[in-house]
C-alpha cells in the first residue's frame, strides 16, 4: 500500500514527466486518512493530482500522446455548455480499472426504437449481458438489482442512480461529490498514467454536457476520440467508470 506521502512524491513525479517541468502539488487534502486511502486502494481506487491542464490545440508536450483531433477543437468544443478546455488543478479520487475489450454486438437504443412499437424489450436483454464485466467489480450490488449485468447499457440516469452507494462504499460524506470524468481530466490521466484506457474500442461516459443537453462519450481505441449522445442514450459497449472530487 502507498501511503499519503508516496501519493504527492508519485503525482509530482507524474506530473513533472507529462509537463517537462515542476508542477507546484499541494499537499494530499488533510480530511483523508491513511486507513481510508488504504481502503480505496485495496478496490482499486487512485489519489490523483489533476494539474491545471489546458487542452489547447496547439500545445505541445512531448508525453501528450494520444490527443484530440481537430474535430474536437472546431466541432465540439465550441458547443460545450461550460466548457472544462483545462483541468482546474485538483485531487481526485479515480476508478482506475481498465474498461474492458469489445465482447458483444454494438447495439444502440437509437436503434431499438422500432422494436420497442413491437413490445420487443431489447434493452433488458442487453442489459443482463455480463460479458464485458470490469475486474474486481464492486458495483453489482447497485447494477444487480436494475438489472444490469455490468457497466455497460446504462444511460446517464442510470449511472446517477448507482452513486449513492458508490458514496456508501468508499465511505464518503455527503459534501463529496461523486461524478464522471470531464474530457480534459480523462485524457490527461490516459495518457500520464493509464495507457490501457486508449487501447479499448468500447466507450464510456463523461461529465461535459453540450449546449444541446448531451453528453460526451470518450473511447473507440482512443482517449482523444470523443463524441456525444442524449443522457437517455445507452448503448452495449458503453460504459462509465466514477471521479470523486475530494
């Protein structure tokens, strides 16, 4: 187990390689225990520093790997509604699981409407797959009783619904707020410290809504590579994993 200490020498050193300088960490947030941060990680949970990070189509770093295309910079980012272009410099509580590889059809409810006329529940079946199930899962107590076989097949409703006990679990207060990643800090962590999270084609959810009402969806065999879709919106190779700011 790292202890708190190891946490801030481990994100300096991280962060001074993404950056090619020093990057002033603070210290982890007082509130944290090392008996809790030992808890978070025997489940696989990850203290993390987001350093101020501006995703700036221009920038250069040479440890900037697996970046945005020009789609985002001129497509999508302008129709942002509050736009989170830059990690604002904060500690973060990561699920730092891989997401699992492509097992299953791509099947999307876009798709399914017409059958659904027919009274063909397409969505309970996908849902109950468990083919795609991310390792040490601790979320079947929440996912089970919806009927979910996995993280997949869920819409943003139906990830709100589960963070109640994702609070209860890593023993949280109220005053945490549980939430997906926004873009900026899961491509900066995808490409400091978790290279797996490219190299998958299923997808997962993010926290950046559009001026539409949609939200950002990253994945596809590429950190970089974003799209979005209606918080209603599931589909079976789409997943999401929970931040928690601290």
């Amino acid at each position: 187990m790292e202890t708190l200490s190891d946490i801030l020498d481990r994100e300096r050193r991280l962060s001074a390689r993404f950056f090619g300088a020093v990057i002033d960490v603070p210290p982890v947030p007082g509130w944290i225990s090392e008996t809790l941060s030992a808890h978070w990680q025997r489940h696989r949970f990850d203290i993390r520093y987001l350093p101020p990070f501006a995703m700036d189509e221009g920038l250069a770093l040479p440890a900037w790997k697996d970046r945005p295309g020009p789609a985002f910079f001129r497509v999508i980012r302008p129709r942002l509604s509050s736009p989170r272009a830059a990690a604002q410099g904060h500690w973060m509580l990561v699920d730092a699981r891989d997401r699992p590889a492509r097992r299953v059809p791509w099947i999307r409810s876009t798709e399914t409407q017409w059958l659904e006329r027919f009274g063909l529940r397409v969505k309970d079946v996908v849902k109950r797959w468990t083919r795609q199930a991310f390792d040490d899962e601790y979320l079947d107590p929440a996912l089970r009783p919806a009927g979910f076989g996995s993280r997949f097949g869920l819409s943003v409703r139906d990830v709100d619904r589960c963070k109640p006990f994702i609070r209860s679990f890593l023993k949280l207060d109220s005053a945490r707020t549980v939430r997906l990643p926004f873009f900026s800090e899961y491509n900066y962590l995808a490409n400091a410290a978790y290279p797996p999270w490219s190299a998958q084609t299923t997808w997962e959810w993010l926290e950046d809504r559009t001026d539409g009402g949609d939200r950002l969806v990253v994945g596809g065999g590429s950190a970089g590579c974003v799209g979005w879709e209606a918080p209603e919106f599931w589909s079976s190779i789409l997943a999401f994993r929970p931040f928690v700011e601290l």
